[in-house]
C-alpha cells in the first residue's frame, strides 16, 4: 500500500503504521437457538462459533462449564482443543451432559485464545442461563 508515495512498510518502521491487531471471535452460533432450559442427566448441545483473526495459526482449548444460581459450585463439564488457521471460522457443537444444580444454572463457554506474549493467554467467554426442567413444571 501506498499512502502518497510512502509505502506501509516505511511507515511500520518508524511506528507510524497501526500494526495488525490480533483477534480471536467466539460468539453463539445461532443467538435465536439458545436454550432456555436444562434435564438433568440428559445430553444437550452446545454450539458456539470461534474465528481465528490472528496472525497466525492458533490452538485453542476450551472448557464448558456449568454453575449454580449463588456461583458457589462450579463443574466443568467438557473440556477440548480446537487447531484453526488464520482466518479459519469454525462451528462446533459438542453436546454435554448438565448435572441438577437448581434454577437457574449457568452454561458457560471459556476459551483461552494465544496473544502475543507466549507466556500468557487471554480468556473469552460466553454464557447463558438455564432453568431446570424439574423445578419449572
């Protein structure tokens, strides 16, 4: 790129250029979807969307976990590694078996995505709340 007759490079060396900032997106596939209610002992799926905007093939691992109404017990219920490339989207829908843990209860999607610092990662998260089907009849 040019920006009259000083080219981008340029510019990034004297730190005048915004570097490429590094994006990772995680989002519920489909918002309209999202249940609103849990049976204990019974599976369901979870679907949630993560894209790569970084600079650079990334690995993720992601946890789901499930807390109850007071946020006093938490139990992770699934955890797993996602491989994307740069600008990959991918969907994934991984179904999980919730414990009864009361009205409401938490559903929460953790991803831990790379920054730039390799000692450290960055948490994303995503949740929804769920009644338990025994308590709402």
């Amino acid at each position: 790129m040019n920006a009259g007759g000083v080219t981008q490079s340029a510019l990034s060396a004297i730190g005048a250029w915004p570097e490429q900032e590094n994006v990772s997106e995680l989002y519920f596939t489909d918002p309209t979807a999202i249940p609103s209610t849990y049976t204990p002992g019974t599976a369901m799926t979870v679907n949630f969307t993560l894209r790569n905007r970084e600079s650079a093939p990334a690995r993720y691992t992601y946890v789901i976990e499930q807390t109850d109404p007071e946020a006093k017990k938490t139990v992770r219920l699934l955890t797993g590694d996602l491989q994307l490339d740069t600008s990959e989207r991918r969907t994934n829908s991984p179904a999980v078996i919730p414990q009864d843990m009361g009205t409401p209860t938490r559903l929460r999607v953790i991803v831990s995505a790379p920054t730039n610092d390799p000692n450290k990662d960055r948490n994303l998260e995503i949740s929804y709340w769920l009644n338990n089907t025994k308590e709402v009849n």
